[in-house]
C-alpha cells in the first residue's frame, strides 16, 4: 500500500505542488529587513540609478562586499519587468526551482521513482529551502551553480569516462559563475570533497577502474583568475575596498575578532534541526545498513559505490570545511542540502530498489517521514507568514509605497533623513539618505516639499524647518523595532 501511495504520480504532483507553493509564500509578507536583504537589493538598484555596474554600495555608503552578478541578473530583470520586487526575488526563486527539478531527474534517472520523489520532498520541505527561496540573497543562485558542478562529477564517475575539453570549458564557466556570486566559498564546497574522493580512489585502483573526480588545475585557477581581476580593480578603483572587501569581509572571516565566531559544532545542530525530518531519516537508514553489515564500516565502504561515496565526500567534506571558518551563519551551509537530497535517494534505492525489492525497510517510513515533512514545513511555514502579518513585519513596505504613491499624485520633491533601516531607502526608491542638517537648510531654501523621518528625528527637525508639519502618513509599529517608526514631514497648508 505504502509503495503505491509512493510510486503514485498524484503523490509527485501535490508534493511538487507543496514545494513551489512554499517556496513562493515562504517569505510573504516581502521586505528587506533582515537578513542584509537590503545590501543585495541595493546593488542592482544602484546599477540602474547610477550606472555603477562594477563596484557597488551599501544603503549606509560602505563598499559592497559581494561580486556583480547576482546585481546584474535583477537590474536585467527588472529592464524587463519594470517590478522592483520581481527583479530582486526572482533570481533565488528560478534558482530553487531549477536545483528541484534538477534533483529529481538525476535522482529518478539513477535511483527510480520512490528515490527521486523522496529526493524532491527532501529537498522542498524543511526549513532552510522555503526560507531561501525568495530571500534577496545570493545563497541561492550559488548553491544552484555548486549543485551543477557536484552533479557534473556524480554523472562523470557514474558513466566512468574521462574528463573532454569541453566538459573542463564548462567547468570553468560554472566556476567563474560562482566566483562572480560570492568568490572563491565555492573551493571550500568541492575541493575537501574531491580531495577526500581521491585518496579513496587510488586505494581502489588495484581492485577496479575508478573514475576520478579531478578535472584538472587549469579550470579552477582561470576562474580564480577572473574573481582576481575584479578584485584588484576594486582595490584600484574603489576607495575603502581593501580594508571593507579584502580585509573585513573575507580575510577577517578566518579570524576571531571582526565577526562574531561560532563553535566549530555549530552547523551540526542547525542541520539536524532544519533539514529534520530527512537529517533523521538518513542517520537511521545509515544505521540500518550498518547494522545489515554486522557494525563493519570498512566492508560497508567497499561495498558503497564510487558515485555514492562521491555524494558523502561531497556533502561531509562541505560542511567540514565551513565549520572550521570561524564565521558562521545557519544560511551559509545550505549548498550541501542538494547532495544530501541525492545521496538519500542512493540510500532509499538501496533499501527499496531492484536489488532489495523484499526489503523491509523503505516501506511504511518512507510515507511517515514524508507525510511529517508535510505538517512540519506546512505548518511552520504557515505560522511564520501568519506571525510577521500581525506583527507588521512589512510595515515600512507599506508606508514606503503610500509615501511614493502621496509624493507622485502631488509631485513632490522628497528626501529620507538617514536612518537604521537600510530597507528604506529602498521602499522609498532614493539612492542616498540625507543628513538632518542638509536636509534642514535644503528645506528652509524650497528644494523640498517633504522628508521622510524617524520619530526619534522628526521633533528636532520640525523646530528648525520652516512652516513644516507631520503628515497623517506614518508607518505601523513593528513588534520587534519598537521605537523605530517613520513619519513625513510635509508644509504647513
């Protein structure tokens, strides 16, 4: 009953039904808020404002840490658009979406069709992708070009053929890709992996024919080549680039002064936690097949498949190598979901598939742990959308909107007095925040019609700005920024 609820095509329908849902709702409602949303929003809606299509800034006017490309596929898209919101969001959720479909034609080609259902579910229903599936971020689109890479080795051992010239070009694409998202992150993803793969292979060499995972130097160190190039303008070209990129940003993440560090366990838990129920559900069926093989780990390695230990190598490796950056962030670990989503799949298909078809495992659980991942991510993702609406998580995205809406019926001319919320200059579509005394002696000249203030600001300004009240526009209180609202000053009439 359990194997046919499993192998329904229903089944597959609403669960990749489930999964777009989640990742297109999870966020809602939408704002830049967290999560240095607004720092990636800004770069691309400074590309098109200021032409500045290299080297970008923050809202506060810190040098942007991250590469352009991300910034160039939503300043593309909203050419195209002409919708803000759509060119920011859309690069993650393209890239989430292409990752799934991706998984589940690699994990149904090698596995069947209950592994690569199980796959798909592994993947849509935790935490951490509905999460990332809209965020304005780059983690998305990165972990899309790791995946594509992982997956060029998986079918490359699994067809056991050599490296073409054409295969290493297209390497040396994906790799430059990733370099210009978020620089060379994507080494400590792969090379610890490949690098665990190939001390396996050269032990199996005498026993059979091992395709190694290795496609040479030139792809990995041409692409380096590329990231160096736009970091060495930026050094050039930009001042403050070396001390905010080079220095805080990248070198200060192996350090323990700048940002915040973390235990070295610290991705161990979280990855329990948010990819559950799956993180259990691979433990247990790893313990079975231990079990199975009388506690002999060695004789279940050689037995393991070459692109099955390509799948651990790759996914272990990963996250070994981000927990020894003392930096940390749960986010920053989410590339190794996509593996772990396959090597589930080779598990499943050995518990379930052709070989073992009398097996009893891979029957009931299977539709318990995917009926669970049902409620739980369902659930939770329900309760998140519905708790930031009541605590009016979108506040300043609705004021920011009235306030664009009140200032182009009335063709006023505005500017935002420098504030926390780096988000609104975003809502408000201004490129700059201005300083209270400039905006105090602009006002007092006619230059403006209306200032965006936080209440904290507004009493001191409106004593020196000439005929100046407060607007009935104002932005709700948010629950967790108490005392951080915006009103607008407007003249008196």
């Amino acid at each position: 009953m359990t194997k046919t609820l499993l192998e329904d095509r229903r089944t597959l329908w609403f669960v990749a039904g489930l999964t777009v849902i989640l990742f297109a709702i999870a966020n809602l409602p939408w704002q830049l808020d967290d999560y240095d949303q607004a720092k990636q929003a800004f770069t691309s809606f400074q590309m098109i404002k200021e032409g500045r299509w290299l080297y970008q800034q923050t809202p506060h006017e810190h040098v942007a840490t991250k590469p352009p490309l991300v910034g160039w596929i939503s300043a593309a898209l909203f050419a195209i658009t002409r919708s803000w919101e759509t060119a920011w969001r859309l690069p993650s959720f393209l890239a989430v979406i292409a990752i799934a479909m991706l998984l589940f034609r690699a994990a149904t080609s090698a596995y069947g069709a209950i592994a690569g259902l199980i796959a798909l579910g592994a993947f849509g229903l935790n935490l951490l992708s509905p999460r990332l599936a809209t965020l304005v971020r780059t983690d998305m689109p990165l972990a899309l070009v790791i995946f594509l890479i992982g997956l060029l080795i998986w079918q490359k051992i699994r067809a056991e053929t050599g490296w073409k010239p054409a295969e290493r070009i297209y390497l040396f694409a994906l790799l430059t890709v990733a370099m210009l998202i978020k620089g060379p992150i994507v080494y400590a993803f792969l090379l610890p992996g490949i690098a665990l793969f190939e001390c396996r292979g050269r032990d199996a060499a005498a026993r059979r024919p091992y395709q190694s995972a290795w496609s040479g130097w030139w792809p990995w160190i041409a692409s380096l080549a590329v990231f160096l190039l736009w970091v060495i303008g930026g050094i050039l070209l930009t001042p403050g680039f070396f001390d905010q990129v080079v220095m805080r940003e990248f070198i200060a993440r192996f350090g323990e002064t700048i940002h915040r560090p973390q235990p070295l366990y610290f991705y161990l838990p979280h990855l329990l936690h948010k990819f559950a129920p799956w993180s259990m559900l691979m433990i247990g069926v790893a313990i079975f097949d231990l079990a199975s093989h009388r506690w002999k780990i060695g004789a279940a390695f050689r037995e393991m498949s070459a692109e099955t230990f390509w799948l651990l190598c790759w996914s272990l490796a990963g996250l070994i190598a981000m927990s020894l950056i003392p930096s940390k962030r749960v986010d920053r670990i989410f590339p190794i979901v996509p593996p772990l989503c396959l090597l589930l799949a080779a598990q499943v298909h050995g518990r379930v598939g052709a070989r073992r078809p009398d097996a009893p495992a891979g029957r009931p659980y299977l539709a318990i742990a995917l009926a669970f991942s049902i409620l739980f991510t369902g659930g939770y993702t329900l309760f998140k959308i519905v708790s930031s609406y009541r605590d009016h998580h979108d506040a300043l995205v609705v004021f920011g909107r009235n306030v664009r809406h009140e200032a182009e019926g009335r063709h006023w001319r505005y500017e935002v007095v420098s504030a926390k919320d780096e988000g609104l200059l975003l809502y408000l579509r201004k490129t700059h925040f201005i300083e209270p005394d400039h905006a105090v002696i602009e006002w007092n000249r006619g230059n403006l019609d209306a200032l965006v203030a936080s209440t904290e600001k507004a009493p001191a300004l409106l004593d020196e700005l000439r005929d100046a009240s407060l607007s009935s526009l104002k932005s709700n209180e948010r629950k967790k920024e108490q005392g951080r609202d915006y009103v607008l000053i407007i003249h008196q009439r």
